[in-house]
C-alpha cells in the first residue's frame, strides 16, 4: 500500500477504523433516534436538512479518534475521505459546534439521554445476555461521584485556594456501559440522595433480570439511601463509608503483605464505633438498623502511586460472601467514569457551560459506549482493551482509496488485533454504502 505522505487527502484518511464504528451506528440505527424536533433549530444550511444528527456524528466520530474539543471535531473538514466512508457531507466549524452546545435545553438534553439508555439497552442485549445455560449472568453496577474544585473569578479548575465551588459528576454504570450522569454544584446532601434516587430508580429495568452487584463510592447511611437500594432489586452490595468522618479513628490490623482485611462484630470496640450508623439500639424512625455480626467490613488499603493509606469501610448485605470477597470484587470494579475522564481527555471540558456541559458529556458518554460494543462484539478476547486501546489499535487505522477506471478499492492498513470477519460486519450492518462507494465520483449519504 503506498504511504499516505504521497497521497492527496483526498485519497487517504489516518482513521480508517472508524468505519467499523459508522457500521455498528447503522447496525443499531443510532441516528435514526435523533428527532431533529427535540434539538433547538441550526441556521447553516450546509448541514443539511437534519443539522443536529450531523453534529452529534461529527462529535462522536472526533472524540473516538481522541479529540476532546470542538476545534478538534471541526478539523474534520480536512479529512474528506473519512467523510465520504463514515460522516456528515459537510462538517459543523468550531463556532457553530459551540452554539449549538450553548443552545441546548432541558428537551433536547433529555432527548441525548434517551439517546444513549436507548444503546445502552441495546448493547446489553447483544453484548451481556441476561440468560446462560447455567441461570443468570453477573452484571456489576456501578455508582461514582467525581469532584472537581473550580475557581469562581477564572472557572478553570484548580487544586485550592480562597475561593472555589464544587463541581460533582455523579454517573450509573451498567456494566461496561455508561447508563447515565447527572451534575451538580455544591449540592447538599439532599440534592445528592435524589440524583442517586433518580439514576437508580429510573434504570432499574436494566439490570432486574441478572444476578445484580451494586458499588457505590458513598454511603451516607441515611434511610433515604437505604430505601433506594432496597427497592432497586440487587442481589448483592457493598458502598464505602465517608472515611473523614469514622475510619482514622479505628485501628486496622496488617498482615506480613501490608494488607488485611477484616469484618466487624456486633462485640468489638471496632462496631461501637459504627453505632452512628448503626446504633445497637436502633430507632427505625430515623431508618437505624442494628449491627449484625459481618454485616459491616472495614479495612485499610494504599492506592497506586499514593504514600499513605486509605482508610475504608464496606457496608456489607447479609449472605454466604465473606467480607474479603466483597472488597476484592468492590475495589475490582473500575468505575467506567473514570475511564471516560481519562481515555477521552475529558477533564478540562467541565468547564463549559452547564447545559453545553451535559450535553457534551453525554455525547462522550455515547462515544465511549460505542467503542466498548464494538470491542464485544468483534474483540470479545481482549478483555484488557478499554476505550484509549480502542482508539490506537482500531481507530487509528490508516485507509487508501485507489481507483482503477470505474472501481473504487478501500485498502485498510489493519494489524493482527484486527477482528478477522470486520469485512462481513460492515457489509451487513450498511451494504448501499458499500455500494455506493465502489461507483466512481459517487459520495454516499
């Protein structure tokens, strides 16, 4: 294949791969649930007659080759040949991406969340069947709240100082998928029991017919939460007690590796000191519980890269599981958000605007679903590959156009952690494209 430095951009694009991503949108007719009527109207009448379905494919297509920003998703107009295989005609320039986040409204935002439970459902069904031939398949569920200080005369985010807010991104993940996220600013403790209320109640349709594990990053012990996870239906789980509040002040015991776990007993000093939590004589008009022997484990545990310890506790269901199970599960669960953050170069985007926020954010939140169902489906044996592995392995692909008289001929630069059968997927997911692109001079919709 000739290198693409000798090469018109016409003739060659550096992410070819996003060809398979284009195909699994066509497979679950993504943009076809784009209603154009839930989105405020676009005055640029080279996007075409549905200017918001343009946008959001030309943001997803940007951020699964790793751009972050709007003016790294309007350099799309340098690439023609990827949008002649995968997206819009003619791409939105950086001022109009930005208007058009700015614009957005409570309709629209909801319409973009719909958007994504919508691929969600779908990729759980495809990717994660509920039923296997020995009964139900595990399915973890996963609740993380990511913080940010932000500086009320510059809005750039900082590590302190005299004057800050906070700025919380609060998400549901439903195994490898992203389900939802809401966000607040210095949110009480009330506000933040109803966006946890909110996101589980309104997805618990999700994970009620699989054997269901909940991680939480918090656990405020209040009745409030209590209720919540009682009626969401999980089988099993564990959430972290605020550790400032409680854990600096109980010792933990230390194996010879530096780590020991150990569980609570209704008997101990180590349970008295719960009894804010769990009072040995509960009041169950306040939602107290009594302590129950195992019922609550706590430990200590050093991060990577971190000097001290973290002190920890887990609140933990009755049941056969020992607490060392409960915390090498809970602590193997890595939250999805935070992989989002990271693959995508998401974390200096929290400063936009707040509906400009949202709607980005779920935007990278559909991304990020897509290229972890296209890795299920076509890549289940690299199960290490997140969405930054994506990116480099499968994304970044180089593609050359070569013509001869009235044929097209796509060559793809793939490697060998390429899925084998890639060619029959694109061809069954959209074969009028295939075929529009092997007619010369022919540009496909």
């Amino acid at each position: 294949m000739p290198t693409l430095d000798s090469l018109s951009r016409n003739k060659s694009a550096p992410y070819g791969g996003l060809l398979l991503l284009e195909a699994l949108c066509r497979r679950w007719h993504l943009w076809d649930r784009i209603d154009e009527a839930q989105f405020p109207a676009v005055d640029v009448l080279e996007l075409g007659a549905r200017p918001s379905q343009s946008i959001v494919a030309q943001l997803v297509f940007a951020m699964a080759t790793g751009g972050a920003t709007c003016a790294e998703a309007a350099m799309l107009c340098e690439d023609p040949l990827l949008l002649r295989l995968v997206g819009p005609k003619q791409p939105a320039d950086e001022n109009t991406l930005l208007s058009w986040l700015d614009t957005q409204t409570d309709e629209s935002v909801q319409s973009l969340r719909r958007l994504n439970v919508a691929l969600v459902t779908s990729a759980l069904a495809e990717c994660c069947p509920a039923e296997a031939e020995a009964g139900k398949n595990p399915l973890q569920v996963v609740m993380h709240t990511k913080n940010w200080m932000i500086s009320r005369e510059t809005r750039f985010i900082v590590d302190g100082g005299p004057s800050w807010f906070r700025r919380c991104w609060k998400t549901l993940a439903v195994g490898p998928f992203l389900m939802d996220g809401l966000w607040n600013e210095d949110a009480s403790q009330a506000d933040n029991n109803a966006q946890f209320e909110q996101l589980v109640m309104s997805h618990r349709s999700a994970w009620n017919r699989y054997d269901s594990y909940f991680v939480s990053d918090q656990f405020p012990g209040c009745d409030a939460w209590n209720r919540v996870v009682d009626a969401a239906g999980f089988t099993q789980w564990s959430a972290e007690l605020a550790s400032a509040v409680v854990c600096n002040e109980i010792p933990i015991n230390l194996d010879s590796q530096g780590l020991k776990w150990k569980p609570a007993n209704a008997d101990d000093s180590q349970a008295q000191q719960l009894c804010m939590f769990y009072p040995k004589c509960p009041d169950p008009e306040k939602g107290e519980r009594p302590v129950v022997p195992g019922s609550v484990a706590l430990g200590r545990r050093k991060g990577e890269g971190d000097g001290s310890y973290w002190h920890q506790f887990l609140a933990v269901p009755g049941g056969t599981t020992s607490a060392q199970e409960y915390f090498t599960r809970h602590y193997a669960a890595i939250p999805v958000a935070v992989q989002i953050l990271d693959d995508l170069n998401l974390n200096r985007m929290v400063t936009l605007g707040a509906r400009a926020r949202t709607a980005f954010f779920i935007i990278a939140s559909l991304t990020y679903n897509l290229l972890m169902a296209l890795r299920l489906l076509l890549l289940p044996h690299l199960r290490s590959w997140g969405a930054r592995e994506m990116i480099r392995g499968i994304i970044t692909t180089p593609a050359v156009m070569s013509s001869s008289g009235r044929r097209n001929t796509l060559c793809m630069g793939t490697t060998k952690d390429w899925p084998p059968d890639w060619r029959d997927f694109v061809n069954r997911s959209m074969p009028r494209k295939i075929r529009r692109l092997a007619k010369q001079g022919e540009s496909p919709a």
